[in-house]
C-alpha cells in the first residue's frame, strides 16, 4: 500500500491543460530570468551569484548517518512530519492510492467529485455523506502503528520538538505523545463545534462517536437553530487551525533534523514546511516513494527548493524507501532503541487485545439478552 495521502486542506483550482500550459511557459520565462539574473530581470547581462555549499552535518547520507548524528547528541529538536502512510498499517485508508485508497471507494456517496466529502460548501449543504463515511474512519476503531509509537519514543527520550501532521485520526495521542507536543494541521476528530456562527459551542469526541455511530448527524442542543456539530478537521475551503502558522514560526528555526513520513508533499501549505528549516538541517524522508523533491518553478516563485536526494549538490537529504514502519524500526536498531521500542509496541499491542475482548465479550453478553428476550 502506498504511502501517499493528500490530507483534507487547500482548494486548488484547476484550468484548462492549454491556458494552464500557456500560463506557465509565461511564469517560468519570468521568473527563470529572475532566478538566474537576480537584480533585474530585463538585464539579461546580470550573472547569477554563486553560493557556496551548506556544510553536510551527517557523515553519510544514509540511516546509518542519521543514527550516528542522533546517538552523538547533535540533535535536541526533532520534529517529525508525517501523512497517512503512517497510518495504513493500522487498517486507515489513504487518500490516492489507486484501487485502494479512499478518493477510489467514495462512489457509493453519489458525490459530484471524491473531495466534495471533503469540500465545506458541500458538507453545509449535505453533511450526510461525510457522517456516513465518519463512522468507518472514527477514532476508537484503530490501534496506533509503529511509527506513532516511534514518535512517542522520540518525546521519552527528550528529542521530539513537535509532531505535526496531516493525519485526522488521532492515533499519535493513543500512542501517548502528549497533546502539547502534536500539531493536527488539519485537524481531527478531537473536539468539534456547532457551525452556527452565533454559537460555535464545542462537542467532546466521545459526545460526537455516540451521534455518528448511530447514524445520526450531530445537532447541537445549545442553539435555537440546531447547528450542525463538524468535527474539528480542515475541509477545503476552510483555513488551518489559528496556532499552526505560530507554531511553524517558532520551531521550524530551531529544527536540528527534520523526519518526514508518509507524506505525498503535494498539499500546501504543509508540503512547503520541509523548506523552513534551517539550511543546514538534515532531513529524512521515510515513505514508499520518493516526494517532496525539487520545483523549479516554486523555486523561482521563492516558496522553496524541494529535496535533493540524487545530485551531484545533495549534502542534507536522506530517503528511507519503504513502508513507514520498516523505516522507523530500521533507525531504531540502528539507534539502539529496540528493547524500548519494542516493550512500547507491545504494550499497544496488549491494550489492543483488551480491547478486543472487551468487544468480544459486550457483544455476546448483547446477543445473550436478545435470546433471553425470544419467545
């Protein structure tokens, strides 16, 4: 399974492949002036400034690298990044992954588009779908993977900054990474509140799982109108939570090595945030395929310049290929972590047994009753 996902954030327009062609043969003349002649872009005599290379602060580009530069204790703010492919081996879908992924197995909502169950026009007008699907993805149904796990041990062992990511199903809290340490960029299913802008009277998840997993769209009971309750997650159309760009701003400058999982790197603005590091940072990307690589249009739009995995230039980015979890468990061994690790997946592990038989044994003890209950 893929380790893409294009979390629920940021309305694109789409145009036409002709105007769209045009507009950027038009950008890409403008701007690759600009980029290479600097001072002004109808001088085309101005030479470009050359820049020396950032100094590489691991020894080689590789895990072992990585886990030498953290085992020296050259790194005291991780901060990790992280999409849907951290999730998948939990049993949550991602969003692109063709065949399996959630936008191909939304037909059975009649939407006009896959991303309406998405859009927040829509949902104002027609909740009903995204509830529908709510109740498969509702938190309480999936136990956290690996790499939440990894993440938590990051923060025991004093090197996780932040946790920031796309992903809506709270999994990294069940893995216990303390709720100071996670920024849900696009929200979650965490809290919710009523729609009505007069209102906006907010709803704990287990008030909301109690409405979704009855098939009910969640009303709120404090106002005349009787708004709908919406879960705390960024719709397109919508903007991001107030603290996230304060949050980028005050940790991003003090990164010392950046983890990037399960990510496509194709949302913004949450794609551009590899770019806010200092520029010396390492950064690592785990994930089944190589993303988030350089743009050169974005380049010459100033909104970054991507990673650099295959140049000659390279001297700061290292990619893990493979799932999530294989890349976690490889830095582990290589950190010396394993037994940490492991006794902390097996504790997850035994609370998901729990659970399972706690299930198991409500659920017969129900289907007791009903029997008592025949004629």
């Amino acid at each position: 399974m893929s380790d893409k996902k294009e979390e629920t954030a940021g309305v694109q327009g789409d145009e036409s492949e002709e105007s769209g062609a045009s507009q950027m043969d038009v950008l890409r003349e403008l701007f690759g002036r600009f980029a290479l002649y600097g001072r002004d872009i109808g001088d085309p005599a101005a030479e470009p400034e050359s820049k020396p290379k950032p100094e590489q602060l691991l020894k080689e580009l590789t895990a072992q690298g990585v886990a030498d530069y953290i085992k020296e204790g050259k790194c005291k703010n991780i901060i990790v990044m992280s999409g849907a492919g951290i999730s998948t081996s939990a049993g949550i879908p991602d969003f692109r992954s063709p065949g399996t992924g959630l936008y191909d197995n939304l037909q059975k909502y009649n939407l006009p588009n896959p991303q309406a169950i998405f859009e927040i026009g829509f949902f104002k007008e027609n909740p009903e779908p995204f509830f529908t699907l709510s109740k498969e993805l509702f938190p309480g149904k999936f136990h956290p993977t690996p790499c939440h796990f990894f993440i938590r041990l990051l923060h025991e062992k004093g090197l996780l900054l932040r946790h920031f990511t796309q992903n809506i199903d709270t999994l990294d809290r069940v893995a216990g990474v303390p709720d100071e340490k996670i920024m849900e960029a696009h929200g979650s299913f965490h809290v919710g509140h009523c729609l009505n802008a007069d209102c906006r009277k907010e709803y704990s998840e287990e008030w909301m799982r109690e409405k979704i997993m009855a098939d009910l769209v969640p009303k709120c009971k404090a106002c005349e109108t009787g708004g709908v309750v919406k879960p705390d997650i960024v719709f397109f159309g919508e903007s991001l939570p107030v603290k996230f760009f304060p949050l980028v701003m005050q940790d991003f400058p003090k990164c010392d090595l950046l983890l990037v999982m399960g990510t496509s790197l194709v949302v913004q603005p949450f794609a551009s945030l590899i770019d806010k590091v200092p520029e010396t940072t390492p950064r690592v990307l785990i994930n089944n395929e190589k993303t988030g690589q350089t743009d050169p249009l974005m380049m010459m739009l100033g909104m970054g310049s991507g990673m650099d995995f295959d140049s000659d230039n390279k001297y700061r980015d290292v990619a893990l290929l493979g799932s999530c979890d294989d890349g976690c468990k490889k830095l582990v061994e290589l950190l010396g972590w394993k037994k940490e690790f492991d006794a902390l997946c097996e504790k997850g592990a035994d609370q998901k047994g729990e659970e399972a038989k706690t299930a198991s044994g409500a659920a017969a003890e129900a289907s007791s009753e009903d029997t008592k209950r025949e004629p």
